[in-house]
C-alpha cells in the first residue's frame, strides 16, 4: 500500500507540506495549521482559492520485492478525485477524469528499486468551465448554481460529487485529492480483481442458487486450468468446479447449488427479522500453483419492485417484495457526511446508520448527487438490515453524451456494480435524481422545437448506456431509469413521461412551502414518497462550533449565509407563524435559540403529518389513488452546519425529527386525521401477525394534568402489513361527550395496547393551532439525573401539560429514548444513552429544558 505520508504542494510551488493518503488538499492544509476549520463562518468562500488553485501529491518508495521476479506488477488508484496526469519516474502512465472509477497502470517495464510517483491534479472548477467550452454541440444546462448557494460553475461536465460544486444545504468545496486507497500489486501468472456473489430462488425447484462471479486478469500466454472449490459449511454445501481462465481479462461464473436439506435464514430487513449471513470460503487451485482462498459473507434474499394493475384504480402499483413478503419502505435519503469524504469513518457511517435503525427506519436511498458510499457503508447496511435504493451519480442537471464521457461513464458503472452487487441491503438501482422530471418539466426552459437533442441525450446515457450495463452486470434486482419516475409507464412512453410526477405510478417527490403543512389533504396520495421533507436550524450547541457570537440572530449576515435554499429562512417563519407564536425576546441570543427551538418543533410536526398520511395510505385507494408503499424524508444527515432538511445533525446528534421518527415509523401506530369535521383514526402495522388490541383514546384540556375523559375501545383488529380505519366520531360529538371542552381547550391523545405487553407509542392530534389554545400555562420543568450501567436516567416533573418538551445536553454526544413530546403526566422518564464517556455532573450543567412556553 501507499497509504501514508506523501509530499503536496501548490501550483506554483508557494505552498508545500506533508499530506496524508487517503487524503484531499483541504484537510492537509487544515491539518498542518495553514487554514482554519473550513466550515468555520464564511470560510466556504475564503477559501475558494484552494479550489482554483492545482496542486501535486508526491512520494518516493522502495519497492519491497525483486522485480525481476514478477511477470506483472501494477499501480492501482481506488479513487482519484478527479483530474489529473500520473507519473512514474518522470514517465506519464495516464491520466484521470473519474472521481468514481478504479484505474489500474501497468508499470511492470519502468518500476525500479526506487521510485518517485506523482499525481498532478488539475483544478476541478477550470476543467469543468473548459469541458463545457469545447462542448460545441447544444448547451448543457444548467450552466451554473443558483446565487443563493455560493457554488461553482459546469459540475454536470466533470465526474465528480456533484454536491461538491455546491447544493441547496451545502457548501462549495470542489475538493483535489487521493481519496482512497492506492497501492502496486504484483503477480505471477493470474490475479483476481472482482468477486461477487449473487444469491437467487428458483420456486419450481424450491431452492436457493449463488452465481459466483470472478473476474480475472490471466498473464500467461496460454490459459491456466485449475479446481475452484466454494464451500458453506453452515448449509452443508461444498462444490467443485474445473475452470480454465483464457490469457488477458475475462471473468468465470460459477452456479453454486445450496444443499436443499440445509435449512436456509434469508437475510430481512430491520424489523421484520434477522440479517443473517453465512461464511463461504471460495479456495481457487490452478495449474500453476498458485493458490488464492477468499471468505466472504453470503446473504440469502429477493427482490422484486412489483408494477402490475390495482383493481379499482387507473396505473400501476409501485412496491418491493423482499422474500416474496410486500414491505412497506420507511427510511429517509443519505447525502455525503462530509464535504471531504477522508473524514468519513467507520465510526462516522455506524453512528448515523445505526441512528436510521434506531429509529424504526429500513432503508435509505443513496442520493444521486453525492458519492457511491465506501464499502463500509454496505456492510454496516447488510448487517443492520438497512435496505438501499442506489442511484448512479446524476442529479438535477442534463449531461453531455460525447464519446469520451459516455466511455467515462461506462467504466464507473461496470466498476461500481460489480464492486456492490453482492451486498443484499442494495434493493433497487436508480438512474439518476430527477433528470426525467428536468425536462418533462422543463426546467431549464428549452424552447419546445429543441428539446430533441436532449432527450435522444437522455435515453442514450440512462437507457443505452447505464441500464445495458446494469443488465449485462446484474440480473438479480430491479433498475429505474430515474426518481422520481413513472415506472414501467415510463418505459412506455419512450423512458420520458409527460408526467414523471403522476400518483397513479411509480415514486414522486413533492415539496410545498407555502401550504399549511399541518393539513394532509396538500399531499399526493402516492404509490411511492421518495422525497419530501421541511428545513429546520441545527441545535445552537452545532452552530456555536462554527461561529462567533455576532452570528447569533436569525437574520445575521452568518443565518443567511448558511441558508442555501432561496427564501429558506422566510418559510421557515411562516410555516412556524401558522401555528405558534413567533419569538419576541429583547434578548437576541435568547430570541436566535428560540427560533431554532421552533423551527426544530415546525419540521417535526410537518414530516409526521406527512409520513402519517402516507403510512395510512398504504391498503386504500380513494379515487384511484393511494396504496402507498414507501416514504423515504429528504434528508436523513447533515454534510456541515447549517439549516437544512436533515434529521441528524452534523456530527450525528438527532434533530426532533429524528425523535418523532423513531414513532411515526413505529412498526405499530394508531394515526389520525380529520375530514369534513370527523375523527378517524387507523391502526398501522409493519407487524407479520393480525393483532386483536384496545385503542385508548384519552382527552386532556390544556389547563390539567387529569384527563377530561378516557375512552378504551376493546377487541379492535390491526391487520398484519396494513393500515385500516379503527375508529371514528364527529369531533363535536367527542367534545359534548367530554364536557367542558372546545377545539381551542383540548387536546386528543390515543395509543394502542395488546396482551402481552405489545404497546404503540402515544400519539396525539391537535383540534386547534397552539398559539390559539386555551389554558396552557407556562410550567415548572425539573429532571433528576442517575446513572445505571453505561446509561442514564432522566425523571422529569412538570406542573402543567407541556407540549414538545425537549432534552438538550449541549455537546455531549448522545441520544435520549424520547425528546420533543407531549408531557401530560405529572412524571416522565428519559434514558439518555451516551456515545462517549460523560457524567451525571457534565451532563447536569449541560442540561437545559424547554417546552413551547418557554418561547417568549
């Protein structure tokens, strides 16, 4: 490997230092002293010059082996972000254009005892603006970002990160660098370079099958015969194979029988049963002597994305069928966790993964405009049982078709499908993030009589390009050219829709910021909600870190700097304004923390109101629409700090959108809604049993801790895998029965209880707008803190209901059981769980609580 430390300086040699490999030029100079945290503040902007600038990563080493006694030997890059010319001893090899492809030199003839390699990279921002201005046929658009996010200009002409030229909740910083392994590897007569196993069930048979899939590069003239051996000792399977490898690269596929009286665990998704793996070791014997073993984990599962007629509705269904079981998606999208990806860890991925799990989700979908996760991030998925709707790296933009970027293309989908199809938690694979709607849309305003160009563009990339090669490399899960897309009616209609947004198929997104959000009429009854979502602000202990106290107020030259959406802040305010009281604190820290306490608050309830909606969809049609089988939330994770769509912060800690996901995803939940004046509430349920349950439906008024009156209605029927209607009563009639009761004095909270302790969270459903309610009296809010184990425990106390009261320990890194929620009983225990080593006194002066009336 060589990995570790190289030589990195400037363009123009004025700046040299030592940098790490895997590495970029911004966290070397972060990393020396030569920059401040690129975050910090304006910093985004400051330090444009990095960018602009071209700079070379240098090394000398001794080669640890004779070279005389290897027939091949050759320099691997696992990533190279992005352009840029290598050197061996002053000899070029090649060059680099693909942040997202392999690339593999031959150095067999020029590697010496000693050697000096250098990468010599080239400013992204000036090859992009160059590629675009050789680019004579048709325009490309867009030409560049919108103002509001400080970005660069032509990213859809470079294979890169396309958020790293700036996005509507992140910074610019086109990043330069190594960013994963590199190392020479040397070999004598074959050398194994892809390894995949692909798992399959043929029902005639009732049996499981593996296609083990190898990819070689053979040095010898002639071919090499030899015995592969595949061996599963927890089914009972052992096969032997006789395989001759032809000289060049060529690959071997080998179908593994799984031994039939082996009982086999198939691998399920969170919360509908066990990711279980097996350990297979595939041992290659060839003629030559020379013997490689690789172990490997294999997972046993299927997926079908099933579009077929829905009786009583035009269209098509829309849904996965993972082991021949319908299961409802429920997750949320992943962006980049950094905008310099060497400071992704491993402890990075598990923490916010682990997080999506925790909070009932099972499945994400990896965003096109972001990066093909490192292969830790499969594992982690696969081990979590967390299911992933992969898109290729595309989004928002057309791309050219020109014959050097189509042979680009083509090398990094190969690349990154058969480096990933053998994960299981990958479900679906996408062709890119909203490029079909770009231009059934037209968003880039192209004159009616030349949109020809583009969609012979279009269908060439995704259909002729992407999708041939999806095909030819996998056949074992479904493809879409786009999202969000009209499916298989799509297809029809020559891979563009009229209509890519169309509720009677495929999967929509949908964003709305100026209707009440509170009301769930404004949303689309969809097959498929793979986008949608509301902004909030970051905890103010995320943005102290990266600011000074001048920045402190919302309407600081800092708050609009970091709101890359147009008019972001301004939604924020009115959607808070339709229900709360906007703060008016003289103090204007006080005032700053206010707003982000709400607009934390407004985002919560926004998404549960609309991830609700979708979850009661799921077994219905109301005028041909409905059977919603997914809601995926736009965003689950930060890439820096600042106001945006995420539920977890930069750094992991969880917004009130996380905590409320942990309950609008719960595999068992009792939702409500209110049409013409009536109450219904349904059961929802992800559980595989029919559930015999008493629904407890119980009204407080604001002003006392005793409930007004309970009602339990006993013997309600939840249906397994759906959502069906459990009750329902005028809301007048529920007032009069509960005497002394309005819409503004009350408030409806229910739940669900089963026998044998089986209990779904509390929800609740509010008749009125908070900043109307009669009653609500600001209370007194204390917690004592103990410890047990590695935990601690929170016992609050009020003296009043209190609504969303919220748990905040500052920077220390943890999460609660429950935050955000409605306190109607006089006592409340929390269970903070830690990250990292802490203590009841650090965690006593860092608490602060808070609830709506400590809004001034």
């Amino acid at each position: 490997s060589l990995r570790g430390s190289w030589r990195l300086r400037s363009g123009n040699g004025s700046v040299s230092l030592r940098a790490e490999v895997p590495g970029c030029v911004h966290t070397a100079l972060l990393c020396r002293g030569l920059i401040q945290d690129p975050y910090y503040r304006f910093n985004d902007v400051m330090y444009r010059w990095i960018s602009l600038d071209n700079w070379t990563y240098s090394r000398t080493f001794k080669t640890p082996f004779d070279v005389r006694k290897w027939q091949k030997v050759n320099l691997v890059f696992e990533g190279v972000d992005t352009v840029a010319q290598i050197l061996l001893n002053n000899v070029t090899l090649g060059r680099t254009d693909n942040m997202f492809s392999r690339y593999s030199f031959d150095i067999t003839s020029m590697i010496q005892e000693v050697n000096f390699v250098e990468v010599r990279f080239l400013s992204a921002v000036s090859y992009a603006a160059e590629q675009s201005r050789c680019h004579k046929a048709h325009s490309i658009p867009p030409a560049c970002p919108p103002p509001v996010q400080k970005g660069e200009c032509h990213v859809n002409f470079i294979r890169k990160e396309q958020c790293s030229f700036s996005w509507d909740w992140g910074p610019s910083f086109p990043t330069q660098g190594i960013w994963k392994d590199v190392r020479i590897e040397a070999y004598n007569h074959y050398h194994l370079i892809y390894f995949s196993i692909t798992p399959s069930f043929v029902k005639s048979a009732q049996q499981w099958y593996l296609e083990v899939e190898s990819i070689f590069d053979v040095v010898s003239s002639k071919p090499i015969a030899g015995l592969v051996t595949v061996n599963i000792p927890k089914l009972q399977t052992q096969q032997m194979f006789s395989v001759k490898l032809p000289p060049g690269e060529g690959s071997i596929v080998l179908l593994v029988n799984i031994n039939k009286s082996a009982a086999v665990e198939a691998w399920w998704p969170n919360g509908h049963g066990r990711q279980t793996g097996y350990n297979m070791t595939t041992t290659f014997m060839m003629e030559a002597g020379c013997q490689i073993e690789k172990f490997s984990k294999v997972y046993f599962r299927t997926v079908e994305l099933v579009q077929e007629p829905i009786p009583g509705s035009p269209g098509l269904s829309f849904y996965f069928r993972i082991n021949g079981l319908p299961i409802f998606i429920k997750g949320s999208n992943w962006i980049p966790a950094d905008s310099f990806q060497d400071r992704v860890t491993y402890d990075t991925l598990r923490l916010l993964l682990k997080s999506a799990a925790d909070a009932n989700m099972n499945a994400l979908r990896v965003w096109g405009g972001g990066v093909y996760e490192q292969d830790e991030f499969y594992d982690i998925c696969d081990e979590i049982g967390i299911m992933i709707w992969q898109d290729f790296m595309f989004a928002c933009a057309l791309y050219p078709t020109n014959h050097d970027y189509l042979e680009s293309v083509r090398a990094e989908v190969s690349h990154q499908v058969r480096r990933l199809k053998s994960h299981p938690s990958i479900i679906l694979w996408s062709g890119n993030n909203e490029n079909e709607a770009a231009i059934a849309s037209n968003w880039f305003s192209i004159p009616y009589p030349d949109i020809g160009p583009y969609v012979k563009d279009y269908v060439t990339l995704y259909v002729k390009t992407i999708r041939e090669i999806v095909l030819s490399e996998d056949k074992s899960r479904p493809f879409v050219a786009s999202s969000p897309t009209n499916g298989l009616e799509s297809v029809k209609e020559g891979w563009l829709s009229r209509d890519p947004y169309d509720t009677h198929y495929g999967d929509t997104h949908f964003y709305d910021y100026t209707s009440d959000c509170w009301n769930w009429t404004v949303y689309p009854k969809t097959r498929f909600a793979s986008e949608y979502g509301f902004q909030s602000w970051p905890s103010f202990s995320t943005i102290e870190k990266v600011s000074s106290p001048e920045d402190w107020s919302y309407t600081s030259n800092f708050s609009l700097h970091r709101q890359h959406h147009e008019g972001g802040n301004i939604q924020m305010l009115q959607e808070i304004g339709r229900h709360f009281k906007l703060p008016q604190s003289p103090d204007p820290v006080k005032q700053f923390k206010d707003m982000i306490y709400l607009t934390q608050v407004m985002q919560a309830q926004c998404t549960k109101t609309e991830t609700e909606f979708y979850r009661f969809s799921q077994s219905e049609i109301i005028n041909g629409e409905g059977h919603t089988m997914g809601a995926l939330y736009w965003q689950l994770n930060d890439i820096w700090q600042a106001p945006s769509w995420a539920s977890l912060e930069y750094g992991g800690k969880w917004k009130l959108l996380h905590y409320f996901a942990q309950n609008f995803f719960a595999p068992l939940l009792p939702v409500a809604y209110e049409d013409k004046g009536m109450l219904h509430i349904y059961g929802v349920s992800d559980l595989h049993e029919d559930h015999k349950l008493t629904l407890r439906v119980v009204v407080h008024a604001w002003s006392s801790l005793e409930p007004v009156c309970t009602l339990a209605k006993e013997g309600v029927t939840v249906k397994a895998q759906s959502a069906v209607p459990i009750y329902k009563e005028s809301i007048n009639d529920l007032l009069e029965r509960c005497r002394n009761c309005t819409r503004k004095s009350c408030i409806i909270t229910f739940c669900l209880m089963g026998e044998d302790g089986l209990r779904s969270p509390t929800n609740h459903y509010f008749l009125s707008s908070l900043k109307d309610a009669v009653g609500l009296e600001k209370t007194q809010l204390s917690a004592s803190i103990s410890q047990q184990d590695d935990i601690y425990i929170f016992v609050l106390q009020t003296t009043a209901i209190a609504p969303f009261v919220t748990l905040d320990v500052g920077s220390i890194k943890g999460r609660f059981s429950d935050n955000g929620f409605l306190m109607t009983e006089k006592k409340k225990i929390v269970v903070f769980y830690p990250w990292e080593a802490t203590s009841i006194e650090e965690l006593e002066s860092s608490l602060i609580l808070t609830s709506l009336l400590d809004v001034v």
